[in-house]
C-alpha cells in the first residue's frame, strides 16, 4: 500500500515571514503530499526531532532572516547526529546564490529562491524524497 | 523488519517512527512486526479528544501530556487532521500548538491524514497505539476532528473519549446530529474566557437529561481554558475518574477484549472498503449493470451474486 510523501515544512529561527513556506505548504498538499507544518521559531533541535518522530522523507526550510548558513549546517548535523540523512533537506528564502551554493555542498539537496514555480518544487521532492 | 521491530521495543525513536509508516504501508513483514509488538503491549490507557476545527483539541492535549509527563508517563499522541479528497494531500498543522513537547524526549507526537480510509482510520490508529503502547509510552492521546463517523469509530479504539466545545458556535446542536455526543465521556467547553460558556453548558446539561442516563455514569461538563491554563486539573482529575470507572466496572480482561474486538472489526471493515475501491470490482458489476438495464434482474439479486464473486476473489 502506498503512502503519500511527508514534508515537514518549517521555519528556523526567529524570522517571522512566513508567506512562502504555506504557500509552499499548499502546493505540496494539492500535489498529494501530507505536510507537516510546524510554524514559526523553531529551533533546530525541534525541527530534527519532528522530522524523525514524523518519519519525514523531506524537510523544507523557509529563512529569510540570513541565519540560514548557522540554522541549515545544523539541521544538517543534527541530521547526521541521529542517523537520519537520508532525510532530503530542502531550503528556500532570502539566500544568496554564493551561500545556497555552499549550502548544497554541505548537504542540503536543494535551494529554491524567491519566485521559484511550486511545480518545480514537487518534482524535485516526487524524484529525490527517500521514500 | 525484525531488526527495525527490536530496535523499536528497546525505544529508539528513529525506529518507532519508520516501524509505524511500515505497518501503515502494509510493507513486506509487518505482520510478524505486529505479532512482536502484540508480545510487548501493555493495554495502556487510550484517550480520545475531538471537536470542530478550533476548538482548542490540540493546545487541551497539549496541557494534558504535560500534567501526564509530570507523573513521568511517557506520552504518546497521533494528531488527526482531515486529508483533501480532492489531491489526497493534507496539511497537517495539530503540532504548531503542541511546541512545548517538542523536544522533550518522553513524548512521541505523530501527525496523520484521514487519507480517504473511512472505516480504516480507527484501525490504523489502532495499530500506531498498539506500537507506542509496545514501545514504552504510558498514555496514548488521539486527537481527531469532529466531523462524523470517523470519530465514533475511534470512540471503539479510546476508551475515554473528550468531546471539546467552544461556547456560542452551535457545535452542540451540529454534534449531537453527527453522534458524536454519544461518544463522549467528558465534555469539554473550552475557551471558557469566552461570553456564552454558561448558556453552552445550560444546553449541554439539558441535551444530556433527554438522553438515557439510566444505567451509566453521569457524564461531566468541564469548563476548560487552555490557553488560560483554567479547568486543567479539574479535566485532568475527570479522565482519571474516567479511567477508575473503567477499571472497576470492566475489569482490565474486559477492556482488552473491546479493544481487539473493535479493531477486529476496523480491521475487516477497512479492507471490505478498501476492496470496493479496486478498479476489479468495477469490471465485475458491469454484466450485472446490463442484466439490470434489461430488466433480467433486481437491484437485490445482483448485489447479492457481486458479493459473493467480490468475497471469493478477496479471499484468495
């Protein structure tokens, strides 16, 4: 029996802008994906731990306050910490092309800029989530 | 699986997690991983809270894992929320008012959709209880929305159920058409800060003396405010009441017996609707449909001969 791709869609940190990750929220649910959104402030730890408790196959994170460098590389290692990078992370926000570069050789698969097509956003998780 | 199952057992949260989406997908083992946790399960409580959208379910359960986790049970909690029938997708969004259990490491929250199973939900919730019973959590809180016939399946699989209202909105009247108050054993007015909280309870209170109360246990009105942190210990003493009625006039053998019996019947429910789904059954009704255009036959008869080639094709 199949089951629908799980998402967690989160915002690290204490950036309050959180427009695009439900219009992401959205578009990942009427693509058929269950997304567990977690809202604002959350820290990493809490993010990592939502993830795994939730079996997610991808984590979806919304900065745009520029801490995305600290909060990502965290989540990262938080990740690695517990056994758990096979989980695809995801990013979006306000991040500079040279950072998201960086961020992607530190692991994080993927990094989807202000006016990037949601479509573009489900076929990349429906290709590379875990599951 | 076998590996994925002990690991689980012995508590490693990663594992509990990937356990229960392996059972919930029906994935290759998971029968022998359910027979393991059946070895393991304790029967701990389960409590089901529901009520319309806004109600303040989840910031309640929140409230009462924590005044659970400062007896040091540990707390599990499966948070509901409706799937779209349209992209099957859903936002789950329960955990957003669940914060402070976050990263305390003795409580377990799992969010799922309805997923279109109706009559399959009870069952699958069922067997994620059944799986952080096993595991090592003392309470199991389902949190689910009250829209109809979902939750009194649930109310099978809970054995206390939280009926939670929120004074003005008319939910009473809405609820008592949907059944859903039948199912509760405590009902919960919440956002008791609210104007109307004494009129709702007035309702309540009236609604509950044109029921049958002969026999059975008197059914409480809490006035609750989450957010405001008021009620709280008098809804919290109220499930432990619940929980000693339970005990004393159906022993522990008893409860047991409901619950597998409920789940049984979840079970076979679930897989029957399921079945009715498969494009098979289709291909099976459309000579009957023609016999029926031509009038060689009645609406009876052919649901009769399409059951028995859908049973027979099930069982095989």
């Amino acid at each position: 029996m199949d089951r629908p791709i799980r998402v967690v869609v989160a915002k690290p940190g204490l950036d309050g802008h959180d427009r695009g990750a439900k219009v992401v929220a959205r578009a990942l649910r009427d693509a058929g994906m269950e997304v567990i959104y977690t809202g604002l402030h959350q820290t990493p730890e809490m993010i990592v731990d939502t993830a795994i408790q939730e079996d997610a196959d991808v984590i979806g994170l919304s900065a745009l306050s520029g801490a995305h460098m600290t909060l990502f590389q965290d989540i990262l290692d938080l990740l690695k910490e517990k056994e758990a990078s096979d989980i695809l992370v995801i990013g979006g926000g306000i991040i500079p092309d040279d950072d998201a570069r960086l961020l992607e050789k530190a692991g994080v698969a993927a990094i989807f800029g202000p006016g990037a097509p949601t479509e573009g956003i489900v076929d990349f998780i429906r290709k590379r989530a875990k599951r | 699986m076998k590996n994925l199952t002990t690991r689980a057992l012995a508590g490693n949260t990663l594992s509990i997690a990937r356990l229960i989406s392996q059972v919930e997908r029906e994935a290759e083992g998971f029968t022998e991983a359910m027979h393991l946790i059946h070895q393991k399960v304790r029967g701990v409580p389960i409590i089901g809270v529901t009520g319309v959208g806004g109600s303040g379910k989840s910031t309640l359960i929140s409230r009462i894992a924590q005044t659970f986790r400062t007896e040091g049970k540990r707390v599990g909690i499966i948070a509901i929320d409706p799937t779209s029938p349209f992209s099957g997708g859903a936002v789950l969004g329960d955990r957003i008012r669940m914060t402070d259990l976050i990263n305390d490491e003795g409580v377990f929250i799992r969010s799922m959709g309805t997923r279109g199973m109706s009559g399959g939900l009870a069952s699958a919730i069922s067997d994620v209880a059944w799986i952080l019973d096993a595991c090592g959590f003392d309470v199991i809180l389902v949190e689910t929305v009250g829209i109809g016939q979902d939750e009194v399946d649930i109310a099978q699989i809970a054995e206390t159920t939280i009926v939670v209202l929120v004074p003005g909105l008319g939910d009473a009247v809405q609820m008592i058409k949907a059944g859903i108050m039948e199912i509760g054993d405590i009902l919960a007015v919440n956002k008791a800060d609210l104007p109307g909280v004494e009129q709702t309870v007035a309702e309540l209170e009236a609604m509950l003396d044109l029921g049958d109360q002969s026999n059975k246990r008197p059914i409480p009105i809490v006035k609750t405010s989450a957010l405001e942190g008021e009620g709280l210990d008098v809804l919290f003493e109220e499930i432990c009441k619940h929980r000693k009625f339970l005990e004393t006039t159906a022993p522990h053998t008893e409860l047991r017996r409901r619950r597998y019996e409920g789940a049984l019947m979840e079970h076979v429910r679930g897989r029957l609707i399921r079945l009715l789904s498969e494009e098979f059954v289709r291909e099976k009704a459309q000579p009957f449909v023609d016999a029926l255009l031509q009038g060689k036959t009645d609406l009876h008869t052919a649901s009769t001969k399409l059951l028995a080639e859908i049973v027979e094709k099930a069982l095989r």
